[in-house]
C-alpha cells in the first residue's frame, strides 16, 4: 500500500493512513460475514485494494501492482515470501506488470497486504474502476535507442494518480502505458493513454516530451488509439491525466458495462468533439506548482553503475555450451551503457513459484545491481548484468531452472490465467499455451529461428487479458456443440502486431476446436515455411496467402468427431480429468459494479443538517462544521447514485458532484469549484461566523441536489415503457 515504488524492504512502520485502511478492510470483512455489508459493497472495497473473487469458491486472487514494472531483489523477495505464507507459493506474473497470488482467504487479505506495504508493494487500485497499473518499456533507462528514461515518468503519474479523488469512481477501468524505445515494447496503440517518450530543440536546448495517444483498447472490440499530440511536453504530463480522467468520468458510459471503456466515448462522441471537449478541460484544470517537483529528479543524469567487482570466476566451459549460445542469442540484448547487456529470464506461461523466486533475486542482487523488470510478455528482465559475467549467471539460472532460452520464439506463449481460475475464462488459456510450447521443444523446433518475433497469445474469454488481439497468432476461449455436447473451442486470429503506429489487430478467421489448436499452430508455421518470399515477415506471407486460402487449408481442424469416437476431445486441454462445461449464471469483476445494494436517500442528508444545526445552537462550532460537511455530502450521493455513481469518500462525493453536474451544465454554475469550498470550510477554524457559513451553504446545496435528484428521476421515468397491450 506505500506508494514508493522502489522502496525496500526494511521499513518497519507504515503510515498512518494505510494502517488506517487496513483495518478498515479488516472491519469491512468482519461485517460482510455477518450480513451488515451485502456483496456489491464488499466487491467495490475489495477491487479498490485489488482482491478479486477467484472461479472456486471462497478463495481470493490478489492483483499486486509494480508500476513500470520495476522490482526490486527486496521486492522481489517479499513478494515471495508472501506467496509462500498466503498463497501456495505460486506467483503469476501478468501482461499489465502485475503480479497475482491465489487461493486467499478473504480474512487474510488484510495481514498479507499489510506484509506486502512492508516491502514496499502496493495493491491500491489494481482492480476495480480506476487507473490501473502503469506499465512501461521493460528497456527503459538501459535503451540504446531511447531519448530519455520514462521510468521516473510511469512512478510520477503512479503516485498523482493513486488515491486522487478524479479517478476513484469512473465509469470503468483506465490503462496507461509508457515507451522509451524507437521499437514498440508497451503497446502504445492499445491503452486509453500511450505516452512515447519524444524530444524536440526549442531555443538551443532540447526539450522532452510524448508523442501522445488517446482511446486505445483491446478485448471484445478493440480500437486502435488516436494520436493527440505529436509532442506534448513533460510538465504537462499530470495537467493532461487529470483533464482526461475528468472528461471520462463526466461523460462516459455507466449503465452498460460492456461499452464503457474510455475508447466508447472517443467513438460516441467523434473524435473531433472529444479533443475539443479534452482541450477544454486542459484549460480550466489548475495544479498546484508542487505537482511537477518531480521533473528536477527525472532530469538527473542516468549513469551506469561502477562494473562490480570481486564477481566469482566464470565457470570454465560454459562458453562452449551449445545450449549456453542459443540462450545468448534468444535472450541476452544490447545495452545502452558499456560493459552491461540486458537479459532476459524466461518464465513458462508468467508462472513461478516462491523458492525459484527468492533464489531469482539473490541473483539480481550479485548481478544486477538488485533490480529487475516485468516484461508484458511475461517475462522477468535483469537490466544490469555485466556483459563479462554472462556465463556466470547462465550457470546460476540454469541451477533454477530459469536459463530457458527461446525468448521472442513460438516458445514464449502468452496466456492469461483462464478458466484455471478466473471467473470468465471459458477455456484454459495455460491448457493450450503449454501444448504448444511442449510442440516447440518437438516436432516445431527445426522452425525455431523461422519463427522469431511470432508471438502467440491466447486469452481464455473475449477481454483479452493476455492481449492476443495485438499477436500475430492470437486465440480466443469459446465453445462448440456437437449432439448436444459442448466443445472447448478457441477462436483464432492472425496478422496482429504491436508496433507503434504499424500496430494492427488480428483478423478473426474462426472458431475451431481446442484439441485441434496446437495442429493449426504447426499448419501455419508449416506454410510459412513453404511459402515465405524473401525476407517476408510470418504477417506478410499470411495477408498475401489470403484469408480465403488459409480457412481452405485449416478447413479439416474444424472437424469434430461424434463422442463416442473420441471422448477425450470434449476434454479442455490441461483439464483431461474434468468435464468441459459453460459456466453460467457467473459474474467476473472485470467490470466492477458502480453503486452498492443500499440506496441513499434525502433525509439522512436532512437528519445531518439538524444535527448540524443543534450542535450551533449548543455552541459546539466545530462539530457543526463538520456534520454540516457531511450533510452537504450525503445530498450529493443522492442524484450521484441515480446517476450510477457511487464515491467511497465525502470529499469525493462532493467531486463527483461537481464534475458530473456541475461541470456538464446540469446543475447551477454558480456551485462551480464548490467542492473546493466545502473543503475548506471543513478545515477551517471552528468559529460561530464559519459555522454559520456552512451550515447556510450546505441548505442550499441540499436543495440543488434534490433538483437534480427530481430531473433523473423524471429522465428516467420518461424513458420507461408505459403500460399496455403487448405487441404480437
């Protein structure tokens, strides 16, 4: 819950604040189990604080978040820890350079986060509708090819974004991602900000800035991100997030759930009025000058640390490994500082367990300079090992077994979790990753040095965890029937790529049965070979092939043979011990809910205010401040709920208030920036006059929010079908 990204492990005392929240998430749990709390309002302050309901019942995924992806050997090493304690000790690590645990129990979730904040981890908004973890280019501060580290850049936003009362309560989840590099390694296309790291000369000097793009998104129906700045420049950075979090949380869709990414209101309203609507906002919202304090340190000269010394000798004969060269060539990459390289520690599928994991950051520690990344492909990266000790750390990975080679091969499979454990998977993504993997250790691998920089993604439901939309042979969970059986099945898609303004989505070519998917992936391959001109790309073979041509080719994996043929082919691969079913009747949480069970009304507001007006006759001027506070935040979470907006907090009551009616025109301008002025009458000196003040502010507030409340409900009720004959 510490929101210092790198912090060690050493702390022993945690803010107040988040030991404040701790305990509340511990008394939250307690009242849920007795029935005082119902399942929404359980769910919204478990997403906040990233526990998520798993597919069994009565365990806990844990989401944890390292912004930038950057991890310590510390952290690392909690993390470890705290997965063997909680959690099995199985870690898995994820596309958006998270970490998840499982099988949680819920009563727990309040120690296990505390002994994450102790390492320096946070988990604050990795679910629910909020920011969530921003990524960054696994090379950035160690690119040859980069203009400047965005690394300070992805921490900076992480800490103005977290807990900021513009981005609690949106109407869905937001991603952002950051590139250093000229190659794409963040997907920059794809998030509702991508943020590439640019500079430009103006007045002698060099000057930074992102190119900037806005609307991105995959699962069920992606969209390609618009470009909205050539060069937005560094100390507009935070100005421009919380314009755009603000425009999104003003207009943006509530009600469906599945047309409320932030890429639905670039498409519903047109792109033109949308950054006329974002330039708007840019100009009205004022930070405080302390919000950029953090550009000095940014600007610090990066230099690479002194070479260690005293290192072991390198083993003698490594070098000569044939396995130890095919390892250098697939994973090791240049560096922007002499004497060091980059490399890559593969991981199966994002999976590893504690023991692996605590050896994994001693070996960081010794040699590299104790830091490592995430990678969105699943990968871990050690981005300071000294290029002289590279047969040394060949042989301290190869004791792990973490000296895999094959990076950026077939090999390297992304999946997400599926329906191992997630709500929604359909299919086990794993099943089919692990099949075709074990296909390239065989029969594929003559094909290995074909295939480099194919990427294979599957994703066990439409929303696309393990972004198979951007691959260039991407799988989709789904299902067939056949007899009256059902099928585990995988849609397929090809010719993604993730390459900045190249990037494409995949095109669907169909649905074809899960056992047959590991064939189509050797068929492809197959005819990439035989039909590659040149030096074509796997992308380009295919698209000049035709998709006529290739569903004619993969026409026999669409075959199903009846059940009592073939029983084991109504089987999910990975799961040959159970049967194959749909789950239905299953809700996930990817789309949290936006307002809890109990609904607000006027008169608890109203109850407030008399409070607050007794404790004035009674001359206790401060407690009259602070219930006339109150007051005024409970009127406001009356329309905000009608509205499907449901704030954890009186300050971000009254915000939301401010921003979704105010500032869209719906309430009286002259409550505009009233939300300021609450807070601070709140924390003003207790006084009869500032009493006075408030409590008159907080009547007239109650009597625009019942307005606002009386115009919904007329909306709504207009919108309802009136009672009649049904139609034949």
């Amino acid at each position: 819950m510490n929101e210092q990204p790198l912090k060690s492990a050493d702390s022993t005392q945690l803010p107040a604040s988040v030991t404040r929240e701790l305990e509340e998430y511990r008394e939250w749990i307690k009242k849920f189990r007795v029935g005082q709390i119902g399942d929404i309002k359980m769910q919204k302050i478990r997403l906040q604080l990233g526990t998520y309901v798993q597919r069994q019942e009565g365990v806990q995924m844990q989401r944890i978040k390292f912004p930038g992806g950057s991890l310590s050997s510390d952290q690392f090493i909690t993390l470890a820890n705290v997965a063997e304690k909680y959690a099995g000790g199985f870690i898995h690590f994820t596309t958006r350079e998270d970490a998840q645990l499982y099988y949680i129990k819920l009563e727990e979730c309040p120690d296990m986060l505390r002994d994450l904040a102790l390492g320096g981890i946070t988990t604050r908004e990795a679910c629910g509708n909020t920011v969530r973890n921003i990524t960054a280019c696994y090379q950035s501060g160690i690119s040859a090819t980069e203009p400047f580290d965005v690394t300070p850049y992805a921490h900076a936003l992480f800490r103005f974004l977290v807990r900021n009362k513009f981005n609690q309560v949106m109407g869905r989840k937001f991603k952002i991602a950051f590139e250093s590099c000229s190659e794409d390694h963040a997907g920059m296309r794809f998030h509702d900000f991508g943020f590439q790291a640019v500079v430009k000369k103006e007045g002698g000097a060099w000057q930074r800035g992102f190119r900037t793009y806005v609307g991105g998104g995959l699962g069920a129906t992606p969209m390609i991100g618009q470009l909205y700045s050539e060069f937005l420049p560094e100390e507009e950075l935070m100005s421009f997030a919380a314009s755009t979090v603000r425009v999104f949380d003003r207009y943006g869709e509530r009600k469906n759930r599945m047309a409320a990414r932030m890429k639905y209101l670039v498409k519903k309203m047109g792109w033109d009025k949308f950054k006329e609507a974002l330039d708007a906002e840019r100009k009205v919202v004022k930070l405080p000058a302390s919000a950029n304090d953090w550009i000095k340190d940014a600007h610090k000269e990066k230099k690479a640390p002194p070479l260690p010394l005293n290192l072991p000798a390198n083993p003698s004969g490594v070098e000569s490994i044939p396995a130890y060269k095919e390892w250098i060539k697939d994973n090791v990459f240049k560096h922007k500082f002499p004497g060091y390289v980059g490399v890559n520690v593969r991981l199966k599928l994002g999976d590893i367990l504690s023991e692996p994991s605590r050896k994994l950051a001693e070996v960081a520690r010794t040699l590299s300079h104790g830091e490592l990344r995430i990678s969105i492909h699943q990968n871990l990266v050690l981005s300071w090992v000294p290029e002289k000790s590279l047969p040394l750390l060949y042989q301290k990975l190869s004791e792990i077994s973490l000296a895999e080679a094959g990076v950026k091969t077939l090999d390297d499979v992304t999946t997400c979790p599926g329906a191992d454990t997630c709500r929604l998977g359909i299919t086990s993504a794993k099943g089919l990753g692990s099949s075709i993997s074990n296909a390239m250790q065989n029969g594929l691998s003559r094909f290995k040095e074909l295939t480099k920089g194919v990427w294979v993604k599957i994703s066990g439901c439409p929303n696309g965890c393990a972004q198979h939309g951007i691959a260039n042979i991407g799988f989709q969970g789904a299902a067939l029937s056949k007899d009256g059986k059902t099928v585990p099945a995988h849609e397929l898609y090809l010719g993604g790529q993730m390459a900045l303004d190249q990037t494409a989505f995949g095109e669907r070519l169909g649905k074809f049965p899960a056992q047959n998917c590991t064939k189509i992936v050797e068929t492809l391959v197959e005819l990439y070979s035989k039909e590659k001109q040149e030096s074509e790309s796997f992308n380009q073979t295919l698209k000049r092939i035709g998709k006529e041509k290739i569903l004619g080719i993969l026409e026999p994996f669409t075959h199903i043979p009846s059940f009592d043929e073939d029983p084991e082919f109504y089987k999910d691969l990975g799961h040959e011990n159970e049967k194959f079913a749909i789950r239905t009747g299953i809700k996930g949480e990817c789309a949290g809910a936006t307002v809890q069970e109990k609904a607000p009304v006027m008169q608890e507001a109203k109850e407030k205010l008399l409070q607050a007006e007794a404790f004035f006759a009674h001359k206790e001027f401060g407690n009259a401040i602070l219930e006339a506070y109150e007051a005024a935040a409970a009127g406001a979470r009356v329309p905000l709920y009608a509205a499907l907006v449901d704030p954890f907090t009186s300050e971000q009551t009254l915000w939301e208030f401010e921003n979704i009616f105010i500032r869209s025109g719906k309430a009286s301008q002259e409550w505009l920036n009233s939300s300021e002025k609450f807070e601070s009458a709140k924390k003003s000196e207790a006084s009869e006059p500032a009493a006075k003040s408030l409590i008159d502010l907080a009547k007239k507030y109650l009597l625009e929010s019942e307005k606002i409340y009386s115009e919904l409900f007329q909306q709504s009720t207009a919108t309802q079908p009136k009672p009649g004959k049904a139609e034949g």
